[in-house]
C-alpha cells in the first residue's frame, strides 16, 4: 500500500457499506395518508368557490347560448313561413296574384330561410365559445389576431368564392330569377332549373346546361316576370287597301282571344297598332298583345299562322321582304350563249396562229 492510500484511509474512517446494511422501501403510515388527505381537503376548500363560480359561469353562458339559438331559428322559421302565406302584388292589381308561383316562392323562402338560420347559429356559437374561453383566463388577444391574418388570407385567396357567394344571397333576397324562370345571364341564356348561392344551373334552347358563377353576373334579364310582348309584323303590298287590311286584322285577333287556350295566354286583347313603316312599294303593320310570361312566341307562331290564312282568303298580298320584289321581267333569249370568239373565224390571225402546221412536201432527186 502506498503512502497516499494510507493517508486517505486514515482520513476517513467510516467503512463503505455492504448490501446487507442498506434500508428497505419505507411503505407509507395511516398518518401520512391522513395527511394527506387533510392537505388535499383544505385545498379544495380554499378554491371550491373560484370552481363554482367558473362553472355556474359557463353553465349559464351554454343555456343562454341554447335558448338564444332556438328562439332566433324559430322567429326566422315564422318569418319565412309568413312569407310563403303572404302573396306580393304588382301595383296592386289583381294581375300581379296570378304572377306568384308558388313553388318558386317556396323554394325562395326556403333557401333564404337556410342561410339566416346558418349564419345565426355560427354567430351565436362563436361568441358563446369566446366567451367560455375568456371565463377559464385564457387569453384571447393571440387567438383574434391569428384569425384575424387567416381571415385575410383566405379573403385573398378566395376572394372570387366570397362574391360568388354574396352575389347568390343578394339575388335570393331580391327575388331577381327563381326556378322555372327564362333568364338571359349575359353569358348564358335559358331557363332556370337550380338557384344555388355559388352557382345558377340554366337549361339552354338546345337542351345543354349551363352553370354560371353568381359573381359573374352583371345584368340579368328575367323574360318570366311581370308580362310578355307578342309583336307580329307584316308587310303588306303599297297598293293594298288599308282599312280592308285593318278589318282582317280585328277579325283574326277577335276571334283568337275568344278560343281557348289562346284566351289564357293573351292577357290583354290583340291591338292592330297601325303602319310600322312605309316604304315604295310595301307597308309594313305591326300587331302586339300582351302575353302570358314566356309565352310571346307562342302567341306569334299562331298570330302569323291566322293572319296568313286570313289574307289568303281576303286576297290581301303579303310581300316577303321589307320591300316587294320587283315584277319579274322577260328572260333573255341570248343570256345563254356565249359571247363570241375570235377563234371562230378561220382567217382570223389567231386561229391561224392556233392552226397545225402542214407537213412539208418531199423533193424529187434525179441523176
């Protein structure tokens, strides 16, 4: 053993100690379980209050929350089925009953009725969630100002689906078209099969759908509201007799508004307005009823189809065009020839030039 260890040795007396000296686990008393107990006692007792008060707190926020979201969902259903009740009248007239569609105004309130009662449920719901969030002390700067920032930057991004979106609201509350009208969109035309608050389904002339954006419509025609004009021009010969032309006319349009089903189509009687327009050698005489929405062709098809007949019958000339043809003159007994040629004549230069040229004559050789 070396001096050093030696020392250190000496130093320290204590031995190191061996396994059979060690403690074995100490298994906790009934007194410190008692303790235990105690302490967890007095400290529920000191923050019971603060709990309950949390609670009763966020209880009473939920209930308030609840009974809010029925009571604005059952006023927005009694206004909604209050809207379907009540029938609008166009200046008050007994005409504007009959232009009320009772599907479409279904459909209408519906649609609106859905998004009052979406957009109420998530105001109510959101706040009520903020404001239990704000009860348990939690702070809610961070949490406004990161949806403030996702809220622009999905503005930005889907800035073209929010005016789709608003674009389709404000043309449900507006009543511009529903379903069943023919509408011209601009960029497209036909008759409305689906009325969504992104997108409008329109069924064209040639049986094709289109689907238009909301947002993309500037101007909407709506050819179903209100009244349609049936105008029906004809052009008659200048040297006819006008009030002849008038009779056959007020007799065509008295008869077909008396016959059915033309007397249900044509809301006002059929007026001869008078010459449209007056040329050399024709006049042109415009007849218009006021017709049933959607219904204007239809009433002119068979309008035209009557006036024909009746002017067959009368012996009243209609010319085809905006003017009448001219008289047909006699035809030309040389138009079918040919104008002449100078290859015709065989002592022309050109037909001399045009001719083969003759073989030359063989020559005698004699010795």
């Amino acid at each position: 053993m070396s001096p050093a260890d030696a020392v250190l040795m000496a130093a320290d007396p204590t031995p190191s100690p061996t396994p059979s000296d060690t403690q074995s686990p100490r298994v906790p008393s009934l007194q410190d379980a008692h303790d235990s107990a105690t302490n967890a006692a007095g400290w529920i007792e000191q923050n019971w209050s603060t709990w309950l008060a949390i609670g009763l707190r966020v209880l009473l926020i939920v209930v308030i929350a609840v009974v809010l979201r029925v009571v604005v969902r059952r006023a927005i259903t009694k206004l909604i089925d209050r809207m379907n009740r009540t029938v609008p009248s166009l200046d008050g007239s007994a005409l504007g009953g009959l232009l009320v569609n009772v599907e479409r105004r279904r459909q209408r309130s519906q649609a609106i009725g859905s998004v009052l009662r979406s957009v109420a449920s998530f105001v109510i719901i959101g706040t009520a969630a903020l404001m239990v969030l704000g009860t348990f002390q939690i702070n809610l700067a961070p949490l406004l100002a990161s949806a403030g920032v996702a809220g622009v930057a999905i503005g930005f991004g889907a800035r073209n689906l929010v005016t789709d979106f608003l674009s389709g609201v404000f043309m449900i509350l507006e009543d511009q078209y529903g379903v069943g009208d023919t509408i011209d969109a601009g960029v497209a035309s036909g008759e409305v099969i689906e009325v969504g608050l992104r997108v409008t389904k329109l069924r064209g002339d040639g049986g094709e759908i289109w689907y238009v954006r909301n947002g993309e419509v500037k101007r909407i025609g709506n050819l179903s509201q209100g009244w349609a004009t049936a105008n029906v021009d004809v052009t008659v010969h200048s040297g006819e007799d006008l009030d002849k032309v008038k009779a056959t006319l007020d007799e065509v349009a008295e008869k077909m508004g008396a016959e059915e089903p033309w007397n249900e189509l044509l809301w006002g009687p059929i007026e001869v307005l008078g010459l449209d327009s007056v040329l050399l050698d024709s006049m042109v005489v415009r007849v218009s009823a006021k017709t049933m929405p959607g219904k204007s062709l239809t009433v002119e098809r068979e309008l035209r189809w009557r006036i024909k007949r009746a002017f067959d019958a009368a012996g009243i000339r209609i010319v085809g065009g905006a003017t009448a043809a001219a008289e047909e003159q006699l035809a030309d007994p040389t138009a079918g020839m040919a104008a002449p040629s100078v290859y015709a004549n065989a002592t022309s230069p050109q037909s001399a030039a045009a001719s083969p040229l003759a073989p030359a004559a063989p020559t005698s050789t004699t010795k």
